[in-house]
C-alpha cells in the first residue's frame, strides 16, 4: 500500500473503535492483538500484516476487502480497469492481494486475486464474518487451504467452495508462486 493509503487506514482503524465507543484494552482482548499494537497500527507508526489486520477485521466483523475498500479509492464505473484495481502486498507473509471487484455499495459480492510466494504461509484464526461464502479457484500452481481441521490440495483450474465458520489457513510449499480468485458473497 502506498503511504496515504495506510494513514487512511490507520485513521479509518481509530475511528471504527471509536465509533463503537471500545477501549484499546476492550479491542485488544476481542481481537487477540495486543494495547500496543493496536496503538501503534492506530497511529500509522506500522504496517499490518495480513494475519494482523484478519485479527482486527474479525473484532469488527468486517471483511478485509470491505475494510481496505474504505480506504480505497473506490472504482466510480461498474467497470473496474485492472490499472484501477487496488493491490496490497504483504512483504512479511509473501502475499499480494488485487481487488478485481471491489466492495461495492449495493453489491454483496466481490473478486480478490490472491498471489503466495514460494514458502507463503496466511493464516487467518478468526473468523471476519461467520457464514461467509467464498469460491477459491486456483488460476496457476498449487495452493493448501486448511478449513477447519480439513486440508484440501487444489491444483490449477480446481476450485473449492465454502461457507466461513473457521479459522482459515492459505499455503504455497511448492517452488512457484500460486496464483488463485476468490469469489466471496456476504452471508
């Protein structure tokens, strides 16, 4: 993400705590991410990880695409040019997220181009929004998502489908980077 873009979400991640009226004690035992942290991201002094801001995004029941789309700008045409489509990359975790179809005032569905390192591990322990249903299709490499306690291997052009009620793990242990879609539709 471009610097103004993570001072918008560092402002953006304050005022939903504040909005809720919640203490960065209260945010950091719902979330499991500790005071200090929480402070830090608030005052845009870090950068989240992607299994950071899964952790916040679960505490607020907010996807995190819904949440980056806020900081966004926001495509003003149905359609989204792929120069338009917002990209966030996560150095530590070695993932790089599109926003093929943003969130959309309106729209319940969305599109994500995820992207995994070689070695690439994501784990997401908490759940954004229970019942979530996504569409995960493997478009080159292979990719291990464990749902649950059930690991499934999807090779390219395989696609697995899915309600989110777990904790969610995404792997690349092959020697090529994984590139999948995800298709995902609030509940």
């Amino acid at each position: 993400m471009g610097d103004a873009v993570e001072d918008r979400l560092a402002a953006r991640l304050a005022s939903l705590r504040g909005a809720r009226g919640w203490s960065l004690e209260f945010l950091a035992d719902r979330s499991g991410v500790s005071r200090s942290t929480l402070s830090r991201l608030e005052r845009g002094e870090v950068s989240p990880t992607t299994a950071l801001l899964g952790r916040v995004c679960a505490a607020y029941g907010l996807t995190q695409s819904r949440l980056l789309a806020q900081v966004e700008s926001e495509p003003a045409a149905a359609l989204v040019r792929a120069a338009d489509q917002p990209v966030w990359r996560d150095d530590e975790a070695g993932f790089t997220r599109r926003a093929v179809s943003p969130p959309h005032a309106g729209l319940r569905a969305e599109m994500i181009e995820g992207v995994l390192d070689p070695g690439a591990d994501v784990a997401y322990d908490r759940v954004t929004v229970p019942g979530l249903e996504q569409h995960v299709w493997v478009l080159d490499g292979a990719l291990s998502l464990t749902d649950g306690d059930t690991v499934h291997e999807l090779g390219t052009g395989d696609c697995l489908r899915f309600r989110l009620w777990s904790a969610t793990r995404f792997r690349n242990s092959g020697p090529a980077p994984v590139r999948y879609a995800i298709v995902q539709v609030l509940p």
